[in-house]
C-alpha cells in the first residue's frame, strides 16, 4: 500500500502500525467525509466502500468499492451495455484523493491546478494567453514525444489558419468550411477530417402551440431539404441525418427510412391541421459555430426561406449562447437550432440525453413509450435486441415528429505538414503526447478557445476536455484516433454474467505530485461527484453535469425547489 490508505478511526491507527505517513488534512477531510455522508465506510485497513442504501435514488450505480489497493468494483442496479464507454470519458479522470481533500474539492487550487497521471502534467496557465504542459517523466506508458507541449486559442477559424501558415503553431482545430480546399492544396500543411459523430437538428417543443399540432410538425419535417443545407454550409465529411445518431454510433438504424422532402405534402398536412395560415413562428439560435453548425445564422435563414413556401413565416431570433441553453433545456422555446456531438460512442450519449427518463424538456412533454425503451436498451446486453429497440425509437421520434435532425457536420484539424505522430479524433480528443516536432521541442496547438476551469468532472466544453485529457487518465480511454475503448488506468477490467459487477485492474501509475495509485483515488473520485451532499462535492461551478449524463442520478441531491 502506498500512503494512500490513511483514514479513519482503527484505519488511521492500522496505517500507522504499518509506518504509512498520513497528512494530517487527509486524516481530516477523510473523516469529515466520512462523518458526514452514511453512504462512506472505511475497512480496518483503509480502503473506501461508497454505496446507496438502494438503487431506488435512481441512478446506475449501486456500490463503489476499493477491494484492495489495486482493484476497484462498480455493482450497478442493472446491466448497462455502454459502462466501459462511460468509464473511458475523461469528465471521471481520477485525481489523487490528497489533492481533492486539500483543494476542498472545488476552487481555483482545484480548477487551475489539475493533478493526474498522464502524459503531461500542468506547467503554467497564463490567463487569456496560453497553457503550457511539461512531459511527465514518470508515465507509465510511453513518454510524450516532445517536453513541452502548449495549448493557445482563437474563435476565428480564418485566423487559427493564418498562425498555422505562419508556423507560430504546429495545428489547429475546426477550420472554416472553406479553408479544407486551402490546406489540402498546400504542401506545408497536412489535412485531417474528422467524421461527423454529431447531430445538428431542428427543435420542436410540442408544449407550445402551434407545434402542439401534430400535422404541424410532421409538415415542417417534410419541408425541409436537408441535402440542400449539408451541400451549401458544411465542410466535407458532412452527411445528411435520417436519424438522432450518427452512423458510426452503436444504435444507429441500418436501413431506416426518414420523412421525405416533400414540400407538397407538408403543405397538405398543414391544410389539414385545421390551424389559419400563414402560420407565424418564432426560430431561436445561438450565434456560436460548433462542428455540428458551423454557420448557424445562414442555416437558420435557408430554413427560414424553406419554411415559407408552405404557409410558415419564420421570424428569426438570436439569443446569448448560456441564456438559450437554459431556455431550451426549460422548454421555453418552441422553434430552434441546437445540436450534440458525441462523447462516447453509444446511443445512450444521444437518446438517453435528449429523450430518456430525466431529459430536459426542450421537446415538451416527454413520450412513456420512448422512455421505457429507452430504460430496456441501456440494459440489455444482446446487441442485436439493443440495435431493434433503437430502431423502434428512432421510428416513434420520426413519427412523432419530435424533432427534425438535419446533419452530422463533418470537421477537421490540420497541422504542419513536418509534424510527426498527426491524428485527428472522431471524439475530438486529440493526442498531443504523440505528437513530435523536428524543428523544435515543443508542440504548439491551437483550438477555439480557452477552457474555463480543469477540473473536467466539472466542465462539458470541447476546449477543457481536450486540455485534461493530456492530464488526467480515466480508468479507460479510446485508441488514438478512433473510438474503441482501451485500458487506461485499469490494464485489465471484466464484468459478471449478469453485468452487474464490473473489476477493474488497476496498473502501477504515478501520480504528478509523486504518489501512487490506488484503489481509494478511483472511488474518491467518482464519488465527489456521485454523492451531492458529499463535502468535496464543489467543483467549479458544483452542476457535474456529466454525471448525471452518464449514470442518470446523484446520490444525495438538495430538495427540488419550489
């Protein structure tokens, strides 16, 4: 055992019989944790058990537990055919227990100042400038290939290309749609696309008149002409949506059959919906380019002027990026432009988001039918019934007219041509550590823009993801470039017949700051996240959105209000 196992009552004195070191503030945060939360026990030898009295809180997890200093295992309140997906995404990389107990789990110490296991350590932040990462050389597994690497930002796609022409950086992320043809045709420059695993649809909030209207919905998703929209404003390695999923996504519908463009029909169900035309309707956006809308105020005119021929007048309205999220997720719009990109590669990152047991109401009133299946799918471990309860869904989504999706935007990223180890991430997790220069020592990368905080079990924007993914390790990960998991932070991991009992492994791997990991780490955090009443349950802005995203409930949450 490391100094790791150092807690409680006859814990702390079994630690010292053995000659542990224990910090005194890890002595007392454990115990404040463990005074406080009846769901932590803590062994006669230190290791960590979180778990819910019941799975009736309503989330997927049941019980954490540190089996011994290298074995961690999850038991589930049912079978959850994407757990290693969700394992592998990098909002639960593990930090040290010491450093989450010092920072009190939240905090600039906390969210300025990650502390993993990976590749590259945090070196300096400069505010509104640049991130600076140092080689870790104390990595269990391959070294980065280059000491330094450094993270800068700028929103505009035309001038992240300038500094990339100039050399001042190694690669960029998200050109411009029109720039693909430029760095494709120059030698220095080397082109990567990356597939489309998003979904840019059309939102309709069937709570709000007109779009309570079933005829109404199901119109304006026969009138829009969604190749028209992918060949006008998408970058290649664009593709036209049939469905909520993206092709490569488990789940995605072989096959299926979408509502046809058919302006004539749209304008007989709209004859029909009893309802005066013109129809008057009001179109929300949010003026900010992601890889599934990278021009959104002409997407939302090409609709405006598709809709029209019909019988719809659309007036269109802009709203700032955080004030339009909470209106959608409240359900207080009834016509808007939204979309989603992958964060792990299942169905339930898309459907159980947006339309399972506990999803917003950006779509009105949720539908029982969807939800139960949607509840069966995420349990059932035969693909092949998986892949039929997917199809089903997506059937009732398009029948229903819940939302029209339109696109799955095609992106990329590009570097200098010198660069050795280039990739580019369906997930947008670019490596850097495989990344070398031979004119320097470093490597330079450019993205939109700055994150707002690393502590990524509390962040959910692209630009920390990527950054704390050099950092930080979850207990499993995706191969470089693609999607399939790998082990990470467990070298090994397996599941019982019933899937409800998950082991994990874990391989010798040194923290940053010089401890080791164990079993206590992993458990420690997850559970900051989990157990809402936790202490070390801060973060930086204390939602944790992804948590819930990924395993549907907090432990503990405060009273809803009223």
């Amino acid at each position: 055992m490391k100094k790791a196992l150092r807690f409680a009552s006859a814990a702390l004195l079994a630690a010292a019989a053995l000659g542990i070191a224990i910090p005194a503030f890890a002595q007392d945060g454990i115990s404040t944790m463990e005074s406080n939360s009846p769901n932590m026990t803590v062994s006669d030898d230190g290791l960590i058990t979180y778990a819910a009295e019941s799975c009736d809180y309503g989330g997927q997890i049941l019980s954490i537990t540190a089996v011994d200093a290298s074995t961690v295992q999850f038991q589930l309140c049912g079978p959850d055919g994407a757990f290693p997906q969700k394992v592998a995404f990098s909002s639960v990389g593990i930090q040290p227990l010491e450093h989450l107990v010092a920072t009190g789990g939240g905090g600039e110490a906390l969210y300025r100042n990650p502390i993993g296991t990976g590749p590259y350590s945090l070196g300096q932040w400069n505010l509104g400038t640049e991130i600076v990462l140092n080689r870790f050389d104390g990595y269990w597994g391959d070294p980065a290939g280059e000491p330094t690497a450094i993270f800068r930002w700028l929103p505009e796609a035309a001038s992240r290309l300038v500094e990339l022409q100039a050399g001042t950086v190694d690669g960029i992320d998200n050109p411009g749609p029109g720039d693909f043809g430029v760095i494709a045709a120059d030698p220095n420059l080397s082109l990567h696309e990356r597939p489309g695993l998003n979904i840019f649809y059309l939102g309709l909030n069937r709570d709000i008149a007109p779009f309570d209207n079933l005829n109404v919905r199901l119109a304006i998703a026969h009138a829009i002409d969604k190749q028209r929209i992918v060949d006008n404003f998408y970058p290649p390695g664009s593709s036209v949506a049939n469905q909520f999923m993206p092709p490569d996504i488990f789940g995605w519908t072989e096959g299926f059959e979408d509502s046809a463009y058919d302006p004539e029909l749209a304008q007989q169900l709209l004859a029909e919906s009893g309802l005066e035309l013109p129809l008057e309707v009001t179109l929300n956006y949010r003026d900010v380019v992601r890889g599934y809308l990278p021009t959104p105020g002409t997407v939302a005119q090409d609709i405006q002027a598709q809709l029209a021929p019909i019988g719809i007048n659309v007036t269109i309205e802009v709203m700032e990026s955080g004030t339009f999220l909470d209106a959608s997720d409240a359900g207080e719009l009834s016509l808007y432009l939204l979309g989603w990109g992958a964060d792990y590669p299942d169905a339930t990152n898309f459907m159980d988001v947006h339309f399972g047991r506990g999803a917003s109401a950006q779509f009105g009133e949720h539908y029982t039918e969807i939800e139960d299946l949607l509840i069966a799918a995420g349990q059932e471990s035969d693909p092949a019934v998986r892949l039929e309860q997917y199809a089903q869904v997506n059937a009732l989504i398009r029948d229903n007219a819940i939302t029209v999706p339109i696109a799955h935007g095609g992106s990329g990223v590009a570097y200098r041509a010198v660069i050795e180890g280039q990739n580019v991430s369906p997930l947008g997790n670019e490596s850097l550590a495989v990344l070398s220069d031979p004119d320097d020592d470093n490597i330079i990368f450019m993205q939109n823009g700055e994150p707002a905080g690393l502590y990524c079990a509390d962040e959910t924007d692209g630009e920390a993801l990527r950054v704390c993914e050099q950092i930080t390790e979850p207990l499993l990960g995706y191969e470089i470039g693609g999607t399939a998991v790998v082990p990470a932070l467990a070298s090994e991991w397996s599941a019982s017949e019933d899937g409800l009992t998950w082991t994990f492994n874990l391989r010798e791997a040194q923290f940053h700051d010089g401890s080791a990991l164990d079993a206590n780490d992993v458990v420690i955090s997850y559970a900051v996240q989990w157990d809402a009443s936790n202490p070390l349950h801060v973060g930086r802005d204390g939602s944790f959105t992804y948590w819930t995203y990924l395993f549907a409930a907090f432990l503990n949450p405060p009273p809803a209000a009223e």
